[in-house]
C-alpha cells in the first residue's frame, strides 16, 4: 500500500484582509461557518463577505480546514 502524508497551510484573518484588499476586494463582513455567524479565531471557517471595488460585483470565499465537515 502506497501512503503519503502532507500539511495543508490554512491563512489566518490577519493575513487574508491585506492580500484580499491588495487585489481590490473590499471585505464588509467576515463570517465563521456557512450558517452565518459572526467570525471568531474558533470558527470552523473563514468568509470575508463583500465586493469588488467595481459597483456591482460581489464575492464569497470560504477558506477552511481541509477535513473540516462540521457545516
């Protein structure tokens, strides 16, 4: 049996805002899981809620521990 082990680096809040806003999404909420609480460092996920500086555009994105099923 072939087996490989690897690690998977999850960003923190901290590091995600500055690369987020470094290529012109502006975060308005950040979230903690899909039922939409609020953010903590506990929270099973990270999701910055909000938009693009464009008008009208608009984005979700979920970064989460890679065996995370709890939602």
């Amino acid at each position: 049996m072939l087996s490989a082990e690897s690690k998977i680096a999850v960003p923190t809040k901290e590091s995600l805002a500055p690369m987020l806003d470094q290529t012109g999404l502006v975060v308005e909420e950040w979230l903690g899981n899909w039922r939409g609480e609020p953010y903590a460092p506990t929270s099973p996920k990270i999701i910055p809620i909000g938009r693009l500086r464009q008008p009208g555009r608009c984005f979700a994105l979920s970064v989460f521990p890679f065996l995370d099923v709890t939602d």
